[in-house]
C-alpha cells in the first residue's frame, strides 16, 4: 500500500471516531434517556461488588491509581520522545509531544464544557476529581498505547514485539476503563468517549505527519528543491 494511500485510510479512520465521538456526546449533553439508563445499571451492578469485595477494589485501584494513571501514561511517552529526541528525529518528536498535550487540553475543555456529574454513592469506594465526560483515564490510555504502537510500526519493530505491544495496549485500554466503571467513579459512555476520542487523535496524528513527511520528500524530489537543496 502506498504511503499517501496509508495517511488518507488514517484520516478517514479519525473522521469516524470523531463522528463517533460527536455522536456520544450529543447523547450525553441531550440526557438521553436510554443511554443514561443503561449507564445506570451497568454502573449499580458494578458497584455491589466494590463494596463487597474489598480485596478486588484495592486491586482496580492500584491499576488505576499507578499503573494506568495518565501521568504514568505521560511518563511513559515522555521517555519516547525522548528517545526520538535522542535520534534527531524532531519532527516526530514534536508529533508526540503535540498529540499528547492536545489530548489533555481537549479532554479537559470537554470535561468543562459538559460539565457531567460523577456517580454519586452513600458508600463510596474511590473518589475523582473534575467532571466526568470524557474519562481521561481511557483517553490518555488509548493515546499512550496507539503512538506507542505507531513508533514500533514505523520504526519497523519485528512481528512478535508489534503483537507483544498489541496485547498489553488491549489489555491495558480495556483494564483502565473497567477500573473507572468498578471504582463508580465514571459512567460506561465516559469511558467510551475516552476512547473514542483518544483513537480519532492518534488517527490525526498519523495521517498529518504522514501527509507533511510526503509533501516534505516530494518538494526535495523536485526540481526545485534539488536546486535549493
């Protein structure tokens, strides 16, 4: 496949996440009823076991405290771009570091403007902070292991570490936002928005680094750029 057909698919893919995304939330901001009933139920059977199963809370909140927090998820692709840094590659560097900044603006101007109230419990097993859609734990969970995912491809990691790295970003996407959901501290349509819009951002991300690296090797294939070069 052609590269500038690669970027096209990637920016196609990050149209439909967002509409996805766009979708969700117009259901979110209208109070649709359906959808805030099933994020009920799912939310109250969920949040039974919590209570009654100390050991199995104390868990899910060492995963979501530690393991998978957004700072540990920042941390982690701090140290990529460091490493890219390291090999002069600063183009790339920069498409990390500006996907992930613009992750946690986003999430959090969202988180703003909706406003949305956490579940709320007389017994509590884990607090949170700021509004509740989209969670930022799956958000910056999914941005985190798609670049991460992107940079192996790209730097053309052997088959068995890209399945190695595709597991442990399934498990770790899909662990995170159950975490948020047994803990009571988001509702099963924050923790798709998370996801949804952290895709469409490492979408984007993909298919405008891939459309300025072509552009940039077409003008140095040039005419032109061969005689300022």
């Amino acid at each position: 496949m052609q590269p500038a057909t690669l970027h096209h698919r990637a920016a196609l893919t990050a149209a439909v996440f967002t509409a996805l995304f766009l979708v969700l939330l117009a259901l979110v901001a209208t109070h649709w009823g359906p959808l805030g009933s099933t994020d009920r139920d799912i939310v109250v059977a969920l949040h039974r076991s919590a209570v009654e199963h100390h050991g199995w809370t104390k868990a899910n909140r060492v995963l979501t405290d530690w393991v998978w927090d957004p700072w540990t998820m920042r941390a982690l692709l701090a140290v990529a771009v460091g490493w890219l840094l390291w090999r002069r590659e600063w183009l790339l560097a920069l498409w990390v570091a500006v996907t992930t900044a613009a992750g946690t603006a986003l999430q959090q101007a969202i988180k703003a403007g909706v406003d949305r109230a956490r579940p709320q419990w007389p017994d509590p097993v884990d607090s949170a902070h700021y509004a509740a859609f989209p969670s930022g734990h799956a958000l910056t969970t999914t941005v985190t292991f798609g670049l991460l995912l992107w940079l192996l491809t790209l730097h053309g990691a052997p088959a068995k570490w890209l399945r190695l790295m595709a597991v442990v970003a399934a498990v770790s996407v899909l662990g995170v936002g159950f975490t948020r959901l047994y803990l009571g501290v988001h509702w099963p349509s924050d923790v798709l928005a998370g996801w949804l819009l952290g895709a469409a951002l490492v979408y984007a991300a993909i298919a405008s680094y891939g459309c300025v690296r072509s552009r940039t090797s077409e003008r140095r294939a040039s005419p032109e750029g061969k005689v300022r070069s």
